[in-house]
C-alpha cells in the first residue's frame, strides 16, 4: 500500500486527511480541531479518567482512517503532537511528579495489524514519545486484541458487551517485565497510561485496564486524540 499511496500521490493532488477540500495534508480547520484545550472525561464504563484535545467528529475520524488504513503518513506528527498533549495533561491529572511513564497502547485485531503493517496507536504512541523527550516516555505494546466486530455505531451497553475479553496480554512481553523471582514489575515508572485514538464509552480502555490488572499493572488514566459523548460528565479543562 505504501509504495502504491507514494506513487499516486506523483499524479493526484494531495487532499486535507480530514475535510478533503484542500490540496494540503491537513488544512487550518482541521488542524485547529488537533489543538483544543485538553479535557478529562468519566467514562461510563471503567475507573480511570480520559484525557483528550478534541472532540470527536467526522474529521477527526477521517484523520485517523486515513491515517491507519489509507497511508496518510504525513499526518503522524500532527496527530501525534495531539497525543503527546493528552499525554502531559493526563500525568499532571495523575499528579506525576516524575520519573519514567509507560504507555500502553489500546490493541488492534490481528487481522488489522497486518494489513496496516503493525499498529497504529502504538506508531502514535512511540511518535508523541519522541516529539516530548523530557517526560521518559516508554511505549509497551503488551496488549492484544481477539478479533471482533468493530465498535461503531453500536450505543453503550452493546459497546461494553462487544470488547467483554476482547483483549489478553502477550506473554513474552509481560515475562520481561517481570523479574526471575515474581515479584513487582521492572519499571522504575513514575505513571501507567492507557493511549487509543478515540474514546466514547470507555468500554475499550475499560478492558485494557482489567487486562493489565491482571498482571499487575494499573493505569492511571487514558489518554487519546478525541473524546465522544459516552462519558457520565467532562471534569476540570486544562490549560497545557
């Protein structure tokens, strides 16, 4: 796909991965709905706050469709800088006051992390790393996700039921996180964060928590790109 989206992009003009209308990777509009205050919303499913910098909408969906299934590489940054901006806002929600913070990115099907070459929200996640070197942030890709149907369009109840064990730990990768004796975690982590792209309900980080818990690691907060209307209520905004 990518070297078909490259070779193509030789004869068609490039057109805004969010609205379409302009012959730019993302158009002011669009970049403007990346830039919002960050807002924690309570989730109706799940304990821990999210965190995002948007609310969703159909351009921000169409950002990050064209993103993960359509090779629109050239908005990594843009969306990743969002992310990271979530990000900051979640650990100084979680009151961080230091030290390494482990990101662990919401899972894609099998079937989704072949056709797009891996997984998206960890590609998001290990970019916003490096675009905020100064917070130590470590990218876990630890979670995996049993293939099922796709969460949109479904209210909230059918949301929570559809992710119900969806998702399981790889093991090799909870094993080296572990020292030889069983005890605690090999992190010197300051905070534990969930990341995804959206969140409505909860109901996906919801899952990722109860997963994670199962080995002993507990998220402090989520944090992602656009926030829907499936929460109980927003918190306090932000200024970061």
């Amino acid at each position: 796909m990518g070297l078909l989206t490259e070779f193509g992009e030789l004869f068609l003009p490039r057109r805004c991965a969010g609205c379409g209308r302009e012959d730019v990777s993302l158009c002011t509009a669009c970049l403007k709905l990346l830039g919002g205050i960050p807002r924690a919303m309570e989730p109706r499913y799940g304990q821990i706050p999210v965190v995002g910098v948007s609310e969703y909408s159909s351009q921000i969906s169409h950002m990050v469709v064209n993103f993960k299934d359509n090779g629109r590489r050239d908005i990594l940054d843009p969306l990743a800088l969002a992310l990271a901006r979530s990000i900051t806002a979640a650990l100084e929600l979680a009151h961080h006051s230091g030290g390494r913070v482990r990101l662990f990115p919401a899972p894609s099907s099998p079937q989704a992390r072949r056709r797009r070459g891996g997984s998206h929200t960890a590609a998001l996640a290990r970019r916003a790393a490096e675009l905020v070197p100064e917070l130590s942030l470590e990218v876990v890709d630890v979670l995996r996700a049993r293939r099922h149907p796709d969460q949109v369009g479904l209210g909230a109840h059918a949301r929570q039921r559809n992710v119900a064990s969806s998702q399981y730990p790889d093991a090799g990768i909870v094993a080296s996180m572990f020292p030889e004796d069983g005890g605690e975690s090999v992190s010197e982590s300051g905070a534990d964060l969930l990341v995804d792209d959206f969140s409505t309900t909860g109901a996906t980080l919801a899952e990722s928590a109860r997963v994670l818990a199962s080995v002993q690691i507990r998220p402090a907060a989520g944090a992602v790109l656009g926030l829907g209307r499936g929460g109980t209520r927003f918190v306090s905004p932000f200024t970061v």
